[in-house]
C-alpha cells in the first residue's frame, strides 16, 4: 500500500518521549491486551487493542500509512476509554494509557486532530471552563441550594470568604450535572458531620482540564499550570475531590507537570482516614449485599483499591461481594477517555457488560466513588434493561449516618426548587 | 578427541563480522529514530531495590508471564533460558579461544575443549539446546494446534520458531553425524546429540562433506541470527529488560507500581 508523504511522521515522533518510542519497537506481539480489553470485547478488531495500535503507530513514526490503514489507526485510538488494562496485563509494563494520550496529542500537534465531536466538547471547556458549556456563576449553586433544603449541617463557606485548611473540589459533573448534584452535596454533608474545616471555590473552581490531556489537546500543560497558579494564589494545601476523573488529574497529571505542590486527596481516602480517626461515627445499619467498582482513574491509575473497600467494610450490615473482575482487572465502564463522545454505543455496550458483571454477584446494588463511573453504569442498566441499583459510595455512608441526606431526598428537595 | 573435517572459518568470521556491523548500524538507526522523541531525564539512582526486584523477577523469571499462561510461560522460558545459555556457551568458547592465542587463557581452552572438561561442553550444550528445542515445539504447537485468540498471524513470528527450531535441530543432527563418525568416550555425555546418530551412517561415501554443510547450516544459521535481530520479534529481547526497567522506575517515582496477582482474575473473553 501507497505511503501517505503527508503524514508528519517525525513531527508525530517529536510529541512522543523517547521511552514510548522504545515500547513501540519493544511489544512482542503477545496479545495478552487483546484479551484483556473491554472496549474489544464490544468491537474485536485488532486496531482497538493496544498491540494493533502500537502496530500501526510503529509504521506511522517509521514511514507514515497508507489512505486506510491511518483511517483505521484513528478509529482505534480514539476508540479507547485509555482505562489501563493493558498496561496491567503487559508483561513489558507498557504505559498504554498514557502513551495513548501522548500518541493522541502528538498527532494534534502535527496536524492531524481529533474526532469532530471531541475537538466540540474540549472548545466547550475551553470556552466556559466546564464540560457543561454552563456559565461558571452556577457552578457553586447546589451549595445554596442543599442549605436552604436543609441537607446540610451548616451553609457551605466559599474559600475566598473562609479559606480552610481542606478545599473541597465537587467537578464540572457533580456541579452542574442536576442527576449527579447528590454527589457534591453529600460530600459536602460528610465532611460537615467529622467536624472537617472545609471550603470550595463555588464559582471560581476551575474545571481539572483532565480531559484536556485525555482527549489529546496539546494546551493540557499550560492549563495545567494556570490551575495550579490559582490553587497557589488562594493558598490552598489540601484539595479533597470526589470525582475520580479530577483526582486523577489534580493529583497524578498536575504532578507530572509541577510535581510535590499540593496534597490532592481522593474523597474515599479523605472519609477513609476520618473513619479510621473515629470523627466519623458509622452509627445506623444499612442491611444491604453491593458489589464495588472501581474506577479505572482511582485503581490502576492510582492504585486506589483498599480504602473504598475498608468504608464499604465499615458499614454495619452492609457486605460486599467482589466481582469475577475486580481491584486491577476491574472492567471499564467506557466513560474515560473521551470514548464516550467518540463512540457512545461502544461505551454503552462496555457499561451494560460491566453491569452483567455486577449482577452475576447477585449483590442489590452496585457501589462506585466516581460520579462519571456512576453516570456510565446507569447508562448500563438501562441499556440492558436492569434492575441493579447504582449508588455513589457516599449515598452507603449517608444512609449510615444522615439518611435525611440520601439520593432521593436531594433529587426531591432540588426539584421542588427549581419547581419541577 | 574432535573429529577435524573441512569448515570455512574465514568465510565464517567475515559473515559474523558483518552481520555484527549491520546489527550495530540497524541499532544505531532505532536509536537515531527514538532520538527524535522527548527525553525524559532518567537517573540510575532511580533503580532502587523494588525497581530491581520488579526487573529480575520479570526480565529472568517472567512472574507476570506465569501468572496470566503457566504453558505459556514454560515456552517462553525454555526459548529464553536455552537461547540464552547456549549464546552463552558459543560466546565463553570463543573468548576462551581468543584467550588461548594470546596464553591468557590459563588453560581453560583446552580442558573444555579437548581436556576433563569437555563432558561439561557436552552436558551444558545437549541440556539447553534441548530446553530450546522443547520451546519451539511448544510455540509452533501454540500457533498452530492450540490457537488462543491472541495468536497474532504474523508470518514472521511463525518464521522466527521454525528458525530456531531449525538452528537447534542442525546442531544436534551435526554432533549426532560426527558422534557416529568418530565415537569417543566424552560423546556419552552428548546425551541429545547421540539420538541423533544416523543408522545409515554406514553407508554415506563422504562423511566429511556431509558434515561439513551440516556445520555451515548451523554455523551461519546461528550468526545470521545478529541480521535477523533488528527486524524480528527477536528484538524484544534487548528492548524488553530497558523498557521494564524504565517504566517500573517511572512507576517507582509516581507511586503507582503494581504487583497484581492475575491469576485470581478473568479475562473477558
């Protein structure tokens, strides 16, 4: 096949490190991605899986593809939630989900971009600062809101009116998401009830631009680096985030960038230590058989695995049943990224996979710490038609403690506001 | 001890010679090729004891390989450890060899090669050259009788086991010729190589040449391998054990190393 001269191939190697074009040449070929791959699963071409991919991304910093096989090598890297799987199972430790990423920006950079539909959301989000396309004046609005409903123990303080030792950031979903506002305002109630000194920036909070370097925007670093700037600026140390996707990337993606600045700690760890401290007092039973599934940004991403577990494990009445595929091996549920935008009835059939995963336990629900896995999940059952419930871990720990607080409480007294 | 037939050692040595130059020249053009990346300042002072323990256990024991194929893993390790300790072998020879044109060798070359030590030539070479060949088999028989779904139908990986599986089949095929032309006591040790003494042997008008194009068929099938190298899977071989170490030193550094332990897991397909 015709090699297309148009391709940049050293511009494209230019956007890579000089490890990821060592693995390139270093995969065997042994398939083991092939096997493990949720996305595959749903689509079994070898373009998907990441030895395909390195495959082709070999050719391309090499010589260039031809006309279909670079239409090909697109499809499949964008046809990818970047969840990690691979990089477990590889027996070189190739990291998969990160040379993706690189590989998507690189290719950006010398002119070939991204599917249509990304390349809208990330203008969304560098226009309005969310991934909503909402005006940041909402963003601290469930605050209020969850107050004056009386969810909380006390109103929520804005940091620039009380900066506390804790900040805690709710994400573009939880706060502007009205299905996934629970989140955030049970973050809030948790914090509230072990005594913690918290704030959050309401309308100031910038989005975590995660998506910026999980879509391959080659802008991800600068504004990496205005967000940290501002986080300096207000004098923040600790940030607590309840969205797996954001700690994510304020924890592990700001570091590589300007590493050591400041302590970001996942929601769970944060309730974990509270537990373990004794200033969250698990008093009501909650009688209930869930299965738990990690996120891909919190577990193989981060190697967060124990600590939502050791919650789950405090609960009294509460069991957990493990799933066939679990802690490293946990399936994905499609929403990272960007594979959702790129290709919705992919990650709609990875969900609902996940979600027959869940129901082989015969647990009554399934338990999540992310609020984008949530949004995935759901989708699942209701793609496949199920009857398995999907909770936030915290809606788990509310029950225990503040069940005036729980999902349907909120969904209800934010409805009334807004006088649906 | 050695039976001496006809062998074109200086077409030999000029054919290792180059294929050398060319494995280095292709080297040097990756390097060139993973020069146009960013570098990514990576210290030795990375590669602290959980670094180390990841890269021996995955590099010389393969644990990630054992915990997702026990079959595969054998395969893997009988064409490691055999290809391994026979380049060993070949190697100590010859700079044994080198050694002994210059009397530095203090007498190693000719107690291996024709002294007491010569049986452990024998054990050594017959012992690995059959764990390689136990490989092979094991990985054409993967390919082609087993077929797991990841089974990549690349021509060049089902060329490369056949072409070990030739090189190994030539060596023995070559002691086994010469062990019937010449016995010696020492050929008790060649435990493989004596299975494979020709029963016809009595009949062939010119053992000389036979053996002679045996020695060039393994001879040269074996050198050429440093052609081979840089365009083959073979490459992983060198590249694996730099990027385990890279990437567990990054994993080090990003507080993010795993240890999983797969075997409780399973896949989706």
């Amino acid at each position: 096949m015709a090699k297309d001269k148009a391709v940049p191939t050293d511009k494209i190697a230019a956007g890579l490190t000089w490890r990821q074009l060592v693995e390139i040449e270093a995969c065997a070929r042994c398939g083991e991605c092939l096997v493990w791959c949720p996305a595959y699963a749903q689509d079994p071409r070898e373009s998907i899986c990441s030895r395909g991919k390195l495959g082709y991304l070999k050719r391309i910093v090499k010589s260039g593809l031809g006309g279909e096989e670079h239409k090909e090598f697109l499809e499949g890297l964008y046809e990818c939630s970047a969840c990690g799987q691979c990089h477990i199972v590889c027996p070189l430790r190739i990291n998969t989900h990160e040379l993706w990423e690189q590989a998507r920006a690189a290719l950006v950079k010398a002119g070939i971009p991204q599917p249509e539909a990304l390349i809208k959301h990330l203008a969304a989000i560098r226009e309005f600062n969310n991934s909503y396309g909402k005006p940041q004046t909402e963003r601290g609005l469930w605050a209020g809101k969850a107050w004056q409903a009386g969810l909380l123990k006390e109103p929520v303080r804005l940091w620039k009116e009380h900066p506390a030792p804790v900040l805690y950031f709710a994400g573009c979903t939880a706060s502007f998401d009205s299905a996934m506002q629970a989140v955030a305002v049970q973050s809030a109630r948790l914090l509230q009830e072990a005594g913690t000194d918290f704030s959050i920036l309401g309308p100031d909070e910038p989005c975590c631009a995660s998506k910026l370097r999980r879509m391959g925007d080659p802008g991800f670093a600068d504004e990496a680096r205005k967000r940290v700037d501002l986080f300096r600026e207000q004098g923040i140390r600790t940030i607590v985030v309840s969205c797996a996707g954001c700690f994510k990337g304020l924890h592990s993606d700001y570091a590589d960038i300007l590493p050591g600045t400041i302590e970001v700690l996942h929601l769970t760890e944060y309730l974990d230590r509270l537990i373990r401290e004794g200033r969250l007092n698990l008093r009501g039973r909650v009688p209930m058989q869930v299965t738990y599934h990690d996120p891909c940004h919190l577990g193989r991403h981060n190697q967060i695995y124990l600590e939502p577990r050791r919650i789950l494990s405090a609960i009294q009445g509460l069991s957990l049943i493990e799933m066939r595929r679990h802690g490293p091996f946990s399936s994905c549920c499609g929403m990272g990224g960007g594979l959702k935008l790129a290709k919705p009835d992919i990650q709609k059939k990875m969900s609902a996979a996940r979600i027959c995963q869940a129901e082989e336990t015969g647990a009554e629900a399934i338990v999540t710490p992310c609020q984008t896995c949530l949004m995935g999940l759901t989708m699942g059952t209701e793609a496949i038609s199920s009857g398995l419930k999907v909770y936030h871990i915290n809606e788990m720990l509310v029950r225990s403690i503040c069940p005036e607080a729980g999902r349907e409480h909120i969904e209800k007294a934010f409805a009334d506001a807004e006088g649906r | 001890m050695e039976v001496i037939y006809p062998k074109p050692w200086v077409l030999f040595w000029l054919f290792v010679i180059c294929g050398h130059l060319y494995l280095d020249y292709s080297l040097y053009l990756r390097w060139k090729g993973w020069s146009r990346g960013e570098t990514t300042g990576f210290s030795i002072r990375r590669l602290k004891a959980p670094v180390l323990k990841i890269w021996l256990c995955e590099v010389f024991v393969q644990r990630q390989l054992f915990s997702l194929s026990v079959i595969r893993w054998l395969i893997h390790q009988c064409i490691f450890w055999g290809f391994l300790c026979l380049t060993l072998l070949s190697l100590s020879k010859f700079i044994l060899l080198l050694l002994s044109m210059i009397s530095l060798d203090a007498g190693l070359h000719a107690y291996f090669s024709n002294g007491t030590g010569y049986p452990f030539i024998k054990v050594w070479g017959d012992f690995f050259g059959l764990i390689l060949l136990a490989g092979c088999v094991g990985a054409l028989s993967r390919r082609f009788v087993f077929r797991p779904v990841q089974t990549a139908h690349d021509q060049t990986d089902t060329f490369l086991s056949a072409y070990l599986l030739l090189m190994t089949l030539s060596g023995f095929m070559l002691e086994g010729l010469r062990i019937a032309s010449s016995p010696s006591d020492p050929d008790l040790y060649a435990f493989i190589g004596r299975l494979f003494m020709p029963s016809w042997f009595g009949i062939a008008s010119d053992t000389g040449i036979l053996l002679a194009w045996l020695w060039i068929v393994h001879a040269f099938s074996g050198a050429a391998i440093l052609i081979y190298l840089p365009h083959s899977k073979l490459l992983h071989s060198l590249l694996a054990p730099l990027v385990i170490a890279l990437n567990a030193s990054e994993e080090q550094e990003r507080k993010d190393m795993y240890w999983p332990k797969t075997k409780q897991y399973r896949p989706t397909k």
